[in-house]
C-alpha cells in the first residue's frame, strides 16, 4: 500500500467514524447541529479546503476522499455546505468580524445556508462570466444600518439557523430567526436536504455580519471550490452503488447461477464503473486546473460538474435496473443515493445555463480570428 493510499484510507475510516457516531444509517443523522459541532472541532471543515487551496495533487485526492465519503454515507448536506463552501469563502474572505463571527456559528454547530450558486454574466470579467449566489436582493442602507429586502430561492436548508447572501457588493451573514425574515420549506424527500425560499421584508443586517470589498470574486472563489466538492460527492455516490450492486450480482441468484453471470448486467456495472472513474478524473484534471491556474479554469469546473452530476444520476438508474423489481423499494435503500443524485444534478446545477456557457466558449475558441477563449 503506498502513502497516499494509506493517508487516503485513514481519512475515509475518519469521516465514517464521525457520520456513524451520529447516525443510525446513510442519510439518518439524529442530531446534524451536534455532527457539525463535532466536525468543526475535530478539523474536518478544514480538511475539504485545505487540499482544495493547495498545489499538491495529494492533498487534492485527499480533499476529494472526504468529499467522495460524504456521498457514500450520504452526509447531511449542510456538513458539505460549511466544508465545500462556507470555510473556503471565509479563507477568501481574510481575518476580520464577519469571518470571526461567520466562524463561531461553525464552531457552535450552527447550519448555514446558502443559495444556490449560478452563473452570472460578467462583460468585465475575461472569463465572461462567474460564479454568484442567486436570489434577488437589495440592501438599502441609511444612517440606522443596512436593511435587506427581496427573496432568495433554492436555499441550501430552510431549516438552517443562519444564511449568507450577496446584496450589490455587500455580503451579508443573516440569522434566520432575525425580524422580517419569512422561510418557506418546499418539500422533500431526500434526508438531510430540506430546501427553501427565503424572504427578506426591510430585516436589519447586523453591522459585524456584514463584508464589504472584492465580494464577487471571492464568493467566485469559493463558489468553484464549492462545485467541485459537489462533484466528489457524486463520485463518492457512483462508487457506493458500484459496490452495493456488484455485491448484489454475486449474491443474487436467478436460473441456478448469480445474476452478475449474465453478460447484461456485467455490461450494466461495467458501466457504473465507467461513470464513477470518469468522473473523477475529470475531476482532478478540472481542480488540477483551479489550483495552478484559476483564471483558466472555469470552463474545464463547468465540464465537471455536468459531468459528475448526470454520472451519478445514470449510475444510480443502472443500479436500480440490476437490482430488479426490488431496485426501488424502501428496503434496498438504492433509492436514497439516486434521489441524493438527482438533488445535486436539479437542484444544484442550472444545466441549460452551464451547457450554453460551455458552447459559446467552445465556439470563441475554434473560430477563426477570435483567438484564445480565457
């Protein structure tokens, strides 16, 4: 066994320690405030950004082991919120009162939430365009302080006790228990994954939870990082119902001889394998790309992640399939990563946006006279 598959291996029993010690399966977490305390304190926040901001491709793999556990335990997401997206926004952010106090509610157990992030439009931008939180905000400010009016869809948990927004160039950390705030959870289905609309009716914004300077480039930053978190999850789904179901072929008999014998459902995991290890590697290639330069990258982040997400969703319908009739049922359990799968893919990725963002850039880059895209 080499250092890396040990070092890879440690952090893996690690992370199932954590989510066993505070669940009684994939995706039931008794206690998710007491789970991220425990998170927090042992350093598993710091381990996702840590390998992302780094060089080493090491250290890459190794943030990637974390993520890629999550999605086979299938974590509440609000512990891959403050791993992939709160903590590297607050490392953008640099020392000063809104990270010291965005901070603490890590520290507390508190779950934080954000929008969805999406593309947005960027003319000065050379990349032509960035990575923002989505919502339709306005800060207005006086004299008394800033006040938030506005809503935010599409809510990383509506029952999270806080919410970082963008108004204008403003970031804003906001209690959701604040006066004037209205959550409204839409249903779901997937443990862990309690969406929302949030609405902002003139709610004062607390002075010490606000950030002003460069907040579009930094929410950019972490907001890369965050989609390539999302994209080890997905692998990390991949490769947990590759093994599940490789098990169930050999153990499965039909005809006098085990399933996984029929040349069908050999092609049908060998295809599952092929989606988890491609996706993975696309992966690296595209965080490999971030890290040494970020300028560069965004498309080959796009490319990732329309890849993991409709991987995992393809991977979790074969699994499924091999399954047989039982593939759905609640007694399987199959159905809790394929519903996990196709929460990151609809939820989380607006794909008619990424798609026409990669084509354009694709047609800049190959026709005559435009020269190099980025």
């Amino acid at each position: 066994m080499t250092s890396a598959e040990s070092t890879a291996g440690v952090l893996a029993e690690g992370v199932v320690a954590l989510l066993a010690s505070h669940s009684s399966g994939p995706g039931q977490v008794r206690d998710a405030s007491a789970l991220l305390k425990e998170a927090a304190r042992a350093g598993w926040l710091d381990a996702v950004h840590l390998g992302l901001s780094g060089s080493d491709g090491l250290e890459l793999e190794n943030a990637f082991v974390v993520c890629e556990t999550f999605g086979r335990h299938l974590a509440p997401f609000s512990l891959l919120v403050a791993a992939g997206f709160v903590k590297p926004l607050l490392a953008e952010l640099g020392a000063g009162q809104f990270a010291v106090r965005v901070e603490s509610w890590l520290d507390d157990g508190a779950v934080v939430a954000i929008p969805a992030p999406r593309l947005i439009a960027d003319p000065a931008c050379s990349q032509e365009a960035r990575f923002g939180l989505g919502g339709d905000l306005r800060a207005e400010e006086s004299k008394d302080g800033v006040r938030l009016f506005g809503s935010v869809d599409r809510v990383t948990d509506a029952s999270a006790q806080g919410l970082i927004v963008t108004a204008g160039n403003l970031l804003v950390a906001v209690p959701l228990d604040s006066p004037g705030v209205t959550v409204r959870p839409v249903p779901a289905v997937v443990a862990g994954h309690e969406v929302g609309r949030v609405e902002f009716d003139g709610v004062a914004a607390d002075y010490n939870l606000i950030h002003r300077g460069d907040v579009p480039a930094a929410v950019h930053r972490a907001a890369t990082a965050w989609n390539l978190a999302l994209d080890g999850l997905a692998v990390g789904i991949c490769r947990e119902l590759v093994s599940r179901t490789v098990q169930f072929a050999l153990d499965r008999r039909q005809f006098g001889r085990p399933v996984g014998a029929f040349q069908a459902v050999q092609h049908l995991c060998a295809d599952m394998h092929i989606a988890a290890e491609t996706s993975f590697s696309t992966l690296l290639a595209a965080a490999a790309i971030w890290t040494t330069t970020p300028d560069d990258s965004l498309e080959h982040v796009v490319a990732s992640r329309l890849h993991a997400a409709s991987a995992a969703v393809a991977a979790s319908e074969m699994a499924i399939q091999v399954h047989g009739g039982i593939g759905i049922t609640w007694e399987m359990g199959i159905h809790a990563w394929y519903r996990a799968a196709q929460f990151a893919q609809r939820y989380l990725t607006e794909e008619a946006e990424l798609r026409t963002f990669l084509a354009r850039r694709l047609v800049a880059a190959t026709s005559p006279g435009e020269g190099e895209a980025g």
